[in-house]
C-alpha cells in the first residue's frame, strides 16, 4: 500500500442515525435515497434491500403525504438498514414517522410552520432520540436570501443554514447534522467550508442533483473530494440520475480512492496501449462483475506489461504483470513461480481473489475474538 499522510479529519459532535455513529472521528458513512413511489412498499423495500446489499450504511425516504407515512411503517418493518425520512413543509408527517420508527428526520425547522409546530417536532425528536438533519439547497433558498445576494452564493446558504440552526439552538436541541448543498461544485465546496468553520454538528456532504451517471460522479468525485481530503465532511450521498445502487458504489469509490474507507476490490489496471499483452479491460470488466459479493478491502493490480505491472504490483494484495503467453502472478509484494497461462486469467485470478478474501477475513475475525 502507497504511503500517505493521513487525512486530518475536522472535529464534530457525534449523534446516532438508528445505530449508525456519525461524526467525532466515526467511518464516514455512504447514503442513499429511494426513487421509488414510497407508497409502492414493495418497490420500495426491493430498492432498499439492493442498496443494502450494495453496502450502505442509511437510506432516505420520501414522505410527502400521510399516505406515504403509512407505507413507511410497513417499509420500516422490513429492512434493516437506518432510515432518514425526507419531510417538506408538513410538521404532522414527522410526528407520524416518528410514532413509526424513524431513525432521522430530514426537515428544515423554518420550513414546517410557527414556532409551536417546531417546537412539537423538536420536542418529539428529543423524547424518541431522534437526530434531524437540516438540508439547505442552492436551488430552494427563501425569497429573501434571494433578493438580499441576487443570487445563490456561499453566503446565502450559509445564513439560511445558520437560520435553522438557530431555532434548534433556542430550543435546546444539539442532535443534528447540516448540509449546503448546490449542482455547482465550487458553490457547493465554499458552502460547506463556511460552514465546517462555523459549526459543531456533523456535516453531510454531496454535490445536489449533479447530473446522469457520468457527468454527476466526475462532479461528485471532484467536489466531495475536496472537501474530504481537508478533513470535512462525516457522511455523504452521491445524487445521480440513475440507479440508487450507483449512488452507493460511487460513493464507496470515493471514500476508497482517498483511502478513507475500503470496501471490496479496489481494482488497479492500465488504459492499455499497444504493449500489452493481454486483455486488461476484458479482464477488468469480468472480475469487477463476476466479484461483486466480495466486500474484503484489497488492492488487485491488472497492467498489461512489465512497464508499470511490476512496481503496481509491490504494493498491491494481488497483481497480474501481463507478458508473452505466461504472465507474473504477485501476492503481497512478492512475485509467486507460479505464472497464469494467459487464456486462463480471469478464472485463475478469480479464484486467487477469492482464496485472499477468505484468508483476509478469518485472519480478522480471529484478531477481533482475541480482543
């Protein structure tokens, strides 16, 4: 593994969304959210078993009628991962979520209502220890932040964020995380360092309605790394118009490429050039899908040729040096007598990541019941 200085992560406040600790120094979590009709509890509950499949640590889910709270305390009953309920305006769909079983509410204070509506979600939140997550977006700022800058800036989210802030404070409630998200990447980063500058409570980062697949993991990977390598940020959700499962795998590539937190394969493989001798994108494409069950942390090298194969493969777990017919097979750094004939790859390789994996992980488990 390359040497690195480690991130120095910024220092906040913890609070629990169900069991899952966020902040003080707690992983870096990865969210996503259902696009499914919540009161289709089926769908919903299918999307939210792949996305717990895929690894992630919380789901939101809309909740924007009574109707859809009743769906949510059947879809509560038939998964296990935490879920954040997205709540607009209706303080009564907290309250009912909250009798159900929620593990967050993602609900801005100044946007439900006078101060007795607040003060009965606030106060409900406190008697079931529940934590709430303010949400300020660029594009959904009050008529009067737009009007004072003209404009979504870092500023304006700022003060709308520290507008809802307040109101918990007044209240005596501490159990939240902030987010300032905008489409703009350096809208989004300058927001979040304001921000990080003023507050205690945990921060939840992502880069809003950011785009399709493509487009909107490039933007994501650039603003939320950023930031996480200054040290902010203590969970994250990658919003793309596509499959939630893609949220989560991006969101996990992120968190692994700044080595903050690994999860499955981290697969190393050249862009290929005229020097390789075998196929390193086929290769690729075919482990990545047929290894999708593996979430033990290795780094596996796959390089074409012996240009950069051997160097990649000393810090590697695993690594695959392409040459003429027969090629290198390293583990740990070391390279092995044994060499893959080079038609049979994919299936030798598969089987030796495998085999790593499960010695990875009773090696472990052993450690952990001798604590």
């Amino acid at each position: 593994m390359h040497n690195r200085a480690p991130i120095k992560r910024r220092k906040s406040t913890r609070i629990y969304v169900g069991k899952v600790p966020i902040g003080d120094g707690a992983p870096i979590t990865v969210q996503s959210m259902t696009n499914t009709r919540t009161t289709d509890v089926v769908a919903t509950v299918q999307q939210i078993k792949a996305l717990e499949h895929a690894g992630v640590d919380i789901v939101r889910v809309s909740v924007p009628t009574l109707d859809a709270a009743e769906a949510f305390k059947l879809i509560k009953k038939r998964v296990n991962v935490p879920l954040v309920a997205d709540i607009h305006f209706d303080y009564r769909l907290a309250l009912r979520v909250a009798e159900y079983g929620v593990d967050c509410l993602r609900i801005n204070p100044g946007n439900i209502g006078n101060e007795s509506r607040i003060r009965s979600v606030v106060h409900c939140a406190r008697d079931k220890n529940i934590p709430i997550r303010i949400g300020v977006n660029g594009g959904s700022l009050e008529k009067d932040l737009q009007e004072k800058y003209g404009e979504p800036t870092p500023e304006a989210l700022l003060e709308s964020a520290m507008r809802h802030v307040n109101i918990l404070d007044r209240l005596n409630f501490d159990q939240f995380k902030i987010s300032v998200k905008a489409s703009d990447v350096f809208l989004a980063v300058q927001s979040y360092r304001l921000m990080a500058s003023r507050v205690d409570q945990p921060l939840h980062l992502g880069i809003t309605e950011s785009g399709g697949a493509r487009s909107g993991s490039v933007k994501s990977a650039i603003g939320l790394g950023l930031l996480l390598s200054e040290g902010i940020g203590d969970t994250i959700r990658i919003s793309l118009a596509a499959d939630p499962v893609e949220e989560v795998k991006v969101g996990f590539d992120i968190l692994k490429s700044l080595r903050i937190r690994a999860r499955g394969i981290n697969f190393i493989a050249c862009p290929t050039c005229s020097r390789q001798e075998i196929d390193v994108i086929g290769t690729v494409n075919a482990l990545e899908e047929r290894l999708k069950d593996i979430i033990t942390p290795m780094d596996v090298s796959i390089i074409g040729c012996v240009v950069n194969g051997p160097g990649e493969a000393l810090v590697s777990t695993l690594g695959v040096t392409g040459s003429h017919n027969k090629s290198a097979f390293y583990e740990d750094g070391t390279r092995q007598k044994e060499r893959f004939d080079n038609e049979q790859i994919i299936e030798k390789l598969e089987a030796k990541i495998r085999a790593k994996a499960s010695m990875i992980d009773e090696t472990n488990r052993i450690a952990v019941s001798l604590l």
